[in-house]
C-alpha cells in the first residue's frame, strides 16, 4: 500500500475542504507536518484510521463530534453539513479512491443530529479508468492491511508503548499472523472443517412457483438498467467533450511557452505517456487472450505421461501391434504360403497361426488412431513451453511498460508543476484551467464508475431472476460427490495445519532476529530484546552469561516498541517477497506516526530520527515545532520528500502568535482567527520552490 494523498472535508478543526495532501515516496520517502499542540495533528492521524477502519487512536477525543462546529453553527435549521475524508492510495498497480463520510444538522431544539457512516471506494488501473470493486470496500482494505494491525502503522508515538502492555500481549501473535498471512491458513482450516460437516448431507435443488412475481421483477430490474445506461451515455459524452478541452488548453499551453525545451519534452512525454498506456492494456488483453486460449495446457502435465505409460503398456502386451493389415494376412492364406516359405493349407498348425493374425490386424485402426494421438500429445508438451514463455514474455513487457510510464507520470507532473509557477500569467492560467479539467474528468470517471457499480450489481440480480425463473426441481446422485469433496477437505485442512506450523515458527525466529538489530542500533544499553513463542516481548540483560529479565524504562519501551513495529515490516517486506502464499507481492507498507520523540532525550531523539525512514517505504511524521528541531531535523532532512504546516486559528483575543522557520522562510503556526471559531489551515511548504 503506497498513500498518494488524503483531503477532509469538516472533519473537527479542519473548516471546509482542505487542499489536497499530496504525500512522499520513494527515495524521499517522508512527509513531514508541523504544528502545534491542539492544532490537528492527531486529528490527521485519526484521519486516516476513520477512513479505514473506523477506529480512532486513545488520545483523540470525544471521538462522536466529528463534525466541524463553526460549519454546523452556520448553517440553517435542518440544513445537512457534510463531513468526510478521501484518501487516495496505490495497491499493486492499481489506485484506490476511499471516502468515508456522514452528515449533521441542528433540529429545531438546537441539538445537533448526526448521520450514520458510508463508506465508499472505486478502483482504478493503469487506463485511467475508475470502476466500483467487486467486493466490499472494507473487505478489500483489510486484505490490503488487516484492521487488527492499524495500530502498528498509524500510531500516536508518545504512547506508542501501550502495544506492549500486559493486557495486549496476547493480541500481538494474532496481529502478526494477519500482516504474515498466516491468518489466511486459520481461516482456510476453519472453512474447510465447516465444509466437511456440510458436505455430510444430501444436497437438494430448491425450485421456485412464484414465476410471475419474478418476471414483474424482471421488468423492473429491466427499466433500472435502461436509466442507468442512458446516464452513463450521457456522462460518456461529458468526458469526451472535456478531454477535447483539454487537448485544445494543452496544445495552447506548450504554444504560448517560450520554452523551447520545456516545450519539446511535454509534446514527447504526452506521446510516451498515451502509447504506453495503450500498450499496457493490450499486453494485459494479450495475456487474458493467452491465458483463456490456452491456460488448461497446463493442467496436463500429469496426464500426459499417464497416457504414454497406457500405450506403452499395451504394445507390450501385443494389444497394438503395429503395421500388420487384414489385407496382407488374407493375400497369404489364398497364395497358401507364409512369407517364411510354409505351407499354409487349411487345417495344419501353420495355417491357423497365420489365422489369428486376422484378429489382431483387425485393430489397426486403433493403432493408427494412438499414433495420432501419441503426435497431438508430443505437441501439447511443447505447446506447455511455449505458453509459460509466452506468458513470461509479456508479463516482462508489462513490468517495464509500468515501469517507464511511472517514470514519464512523474517526469510529466515536474513540468506541470513548472507552468504552475512559469512567470507568464497567462501560461499559469491555462495551467490552472487545465488542472481544474483534470479534476472534473476524475469527477466524472468516478461518477462513470458509480453508476457501472449499480449496473453491475443490477445486472447481477437480473442474472439471478433468470436463473431462477428457467430452474427447474432436479434431484441428482450428488452424495458421492459430496463424499469425495470431503476427504479431499479433510486432506486439504491436514496439510494447511503441517504448513501454519512450520511457517509461524521461521517467521517468529526471523523477526526476533530483526528486532534484535533495530533496537541494538538505536539503544545505548546492553539489552536484548526476546520473542516468545507467543510473541511477548521481553528485554533480557546478558552480560554475566546468564540471561535475566529487565524491567525497561519508558523510553526503552517507546524504542523497543518502535524496534518491533520497524521489525514486522521489515520481516515482511523481506519474507513476503520469497515466501509470498498467494497472490502477487504486497510487501510495500506505509507508517503514520505522531509526535514520535516526545519523551525521548537527546542521544535517542536522535538515533530514532535516524531509523525510522528505513523502517518503512513511506513515512509521515506529524511533529510539534519543539520536537522537530535540533537532532530531529538535522537527521531527518535528506528523506524529506513532502512538508507542511498546520496553522491554527484561535478565536482568543489575547492570543499568543507562533511561527516555525523552515528552508529560509517563516510559516506561522498560530495566529489571531478572524471571527469566533477556531480552525486549522493547511499550508504546503513548497520544497521544490
């Protein structure tokens, strides 16, 4: 999971909508975003926890008043205020829009009524084009990043301890076995015991009477679906008209540039970025093709020798014999002479002998019949070979297409970004026109990806009336059926139980390992930290040659803690790319943490500056101003990709101003609000400026 960008919407001290959070990755890989105590730092944090899961970390507050007051106060009686975050991430080539939401409004008695939470998700992939998942969105989020280990990537980091406490140790091997995806086998070994009891009885078809009450609904079904398509022409329409526009702004953009360079390598990237796109849908069309056509080759690799064991057996036998034609041996018995100079007459040994050459030359056909045969499977083997090198090809076409169009997106966005700030007004404005068709053509491929979720799920429906309207009672020999799927499930749980065993116990070994290192290179102390066969942690003092406990004090917890949380993705990042159980590789894992080196002193503020960027492949840090400066920032700053600052609006007349000095220039953090309320703004520090 790679986070692209969050935006909130009234979400407590943010007023309105804020401007898009765009966060870091890659090489520079962490976000940083300052501000001061109360001023909505771990409103952020709890930001991403409501969206996901629905959860909000200890330290927040009155978690049920989400809603901004300032935008409750001012609107009308029974009026509904909206109040939502939108996070955008990234999740195997593909990119997912999650927006979680409710609703508020005064009644008539001036209390405040709130609404219950949606949440909702479409999915995009390399085209560009968005489309509702086929499964739940919090379904698909916790494959992604189950819910019960959130508090291992979104955490507030002055009481990042209480992972460790007595009363949670005994979650901590459940979490784990999710992020490592044993959790998967428990589930599977759960299903397939659940599976063998229901496989016991007799299977029975269950007919349908009430056909006319389903063919009514039929038509209803019909006449939804007709809507929906002529919205979705309609919106298709929209788009097309929105894309000329924005064919019309751009080629009026690259002409007013005096840019020569600039110029040439937008006309060359937008060439780049459009002929790759359309190769990676037709390499990802070529494979389905290839896989559809030809994938059931490669479930014959156990039958085809079987078959070349059959036939060799029965030549052996002399039940194939081979090249002896009915023909041949009739020509011999009316010459009377066998080809070795006998006599063949009626009635003598040797007659009959060549007599019995008639039954067996009888079966010619089938000889010639296996031989072609025998020719088709040679062929089928070499056909296997050529699949998987087909396959293999085209998927490493992919790999790179995907690759270099990353590469001309990013390229693309750093020019666009140019024109943004170009010092010609009206290039600038032609750019932020052309941003605002960007966003509406997002807008409507979202709404275009809505209205095929509806579809989808209608037409799903309609699919089910039909079968149920033509289903007819039908009762089959099923139970032998039922038989064999049982003892293949009591096989199948056996050998999932032998796999969890194994795995949990080189998985536990390799993360202690990790942790371990982690919190040697950070602790000054002699400690080694231990993980049990339960997964407690423990810190063990050594130097006499006898291990014995020790009680660690609190910053030693904070390390340990973030030493174990570095150490889970770390191991799994690593195990998950060798050991991966099923599925592609899902080993990129992002870290949110607040206030991280709080209660730390000097020597470890600095040593877990120093670490945490390595933890993770993307880190957001939400610090206070006394917090990021020294040790902090002088370790920090070659990782930093994104920054920003909350500033924070107080309605107090006598309030004290802040400020915090960064790359030169001096963004406020506290200033006077210009009416009562409180709120919090969102200021983009602007490093690439």
């Amino acid at each position: 999971m790679k986070l692209l960008s969050i935006k909130l919407c009234n979400f407590r001290q943010f007023y309105g909508q804020t401007p898009e959070i765009s966060l870091a990755s890659g090489e520079e890989n962490t976000t940083i975003i300052h501000g001061n105590n109360g001023s909505g730092k771990t409103t952020l944090l709890n930001a991403f926890t409501w969206v996901f899961y629905e959860e909000f970390t200890a330290a927040f507050t009155s978690p049920e008043l989400l809603i901004n007051k300032r935008a409750i106060m001012q609107a009308d009686i029974g009026n509904a205020v909206d109040c939502w975050v939108e996070i955008y991430f990234e999740h195997e080539y593909k990119h997912y829009q999650v927006k979680r939401k409710c609703y508020a409004c005064l009644d008539q008695n001036g209390t405040i009524q709130y609404s219950k939470n949606q949440l909702f998700m479409l999915v995009a992939e390399e085209d560009g084009r968005w489309y509702p998942p086929t499964q739940q969105p919090d379904e698909i989020i916790n494959r992604i990043l189950p819910k019960s280990l959130h508090q291992y990537f979104f955490f507030d980091g002055e009481h990042i301890d209480h992972i460790f406490r007595s009363n949670d140790k005994s979650r901590i091997a459940e979490d784990t076995k999710e992020l490592l995806g044993v959790k998967v086998l428990d589930r599977s070994i759960d299903h397939l015991k659940k599976a063998e009891k229901i496989l016991e009885e007799e299977l029975k078809a269950i007919g349908d009477i009430n056909i006319k009450k389903k063919l009514k609904e039929k038509t209803k079904l019909e006449q939804k679906i007709e809507s929906l398509q002529d919205k979705k022409k309609t919106i298709v329409e929209t788009l097309n008209n929105q894309e000329l526009q924005h064919k019309e702004i751009s080629d009026k953009l690259i002409n007013l540039s005096s840019n020569e360079q600039l110029k040439n390598l937008k006309i060359k990237l937008d060439k780049q970025e459009a002929k790759l796109k359309n190769e990676i849908r037709e390499l990802k069309q070529q494979i389905k093709q290839l896989i559809s056509s030809q994938g059931y080759l490669n479930f014959l690799s156990n039958i085809i020798p079987k078959f070349n064991t059959i036939i060799t057996d029965l030549r052996q036998k002399g039940e194939l014999p081979s090249g002896i034609k009915k023909q041949f041996v009739q020509q011999l018995l009316n010459r009377q002479t066998c080809i070795c100079g006998q006599k063949l007459i009626e009635g003598n040994n040797y007659y009959q002998q060549v007599k019995q050459w008639m039954d067996k030359a009888g079966i010619a056909a089938i000889e010639e019949s296996a031989i072609r045969l025998e020719s088709q499977v040679h062929e089928m083997e070499e056909k296997v070979i050529s699949f998987w090198e087909n396959v293999d090809e085209k998927q490493a076409k992919l790999e790179q297409a995907r690759l270099e169009l990353s590469r001309v997106e990013i390229e693309l966005d750093e020019i666009n970004q140019k024109f943004r700030n170009y010092p010609d007004e009206d290039i600038k404005k032609l750019q932020e026109h052309l941003d605002k068709i960007n966003q509406t053509i997002r807008e409507l491929q979202l709404e275009q990806g809505g209205i095929q979720h509806q579809l989808t799920s209608l037409e799903k429906q309609l699919e089910t009336l039909d079968k149920e309207i033509t289903k007819q009672k039908q009762k089959e020999e099923k139970q032998i059926l039922a038989k064999r799927r049982k003892d293949a499930s009591t096989e199948a749980r056996d050998r999932l139980l032998e796999v969890r065993s194994r795995l949990e116990k080189q998985f536990r070994l390799s993360l202690e390992k990790r942790v371990q290192a982690i919190f040697t290179a950070i602790s000054f102390t002699p400690y080694i930290p231990r993980l049990t066969s339960n997964y407690e942690l423990n810190l063990i003092e050594n130097t006499s040659g006898i291990a014995v406990p020790v009680a660690a004090s609190t910053g030693e917890n904070q390390i340990l803690s973030l030493s174990f949380i570095g150490g889970i993705i770390d191991s799994v990042r690593k195990w998950s790319h060798k050991n991966t159980l099923m599925g592609p590789d899902s080993s990129t894992f992002p870290i949110v943490m607040d206030s991280p080196f709080g209660s730390l002193d000097e020597i470890y503020r600095r040593q877990v500056a120093k670490s945490i960027p390595k933890l993770a492949n993307q880190l957001i840090i939400l610090v206070t101003k006394t917090q990021w400066r020294g040790e902090v920032q002088g370790e920090t700053k070659d990782y930093i990709g994104k920054e920003y600052v909350l500033v924070y609006y107080s309605p107090k007349p006598d309030c004290k101003q802040d400020s915090i000095l960064l790359n030169g220039v001096d963004y406020p953090l506290v200033k006077q609000s210009p009416n009562e309320f409180e709120y919090t703004e969102i200021i983009d520090v602007g490093r690439d400026n």
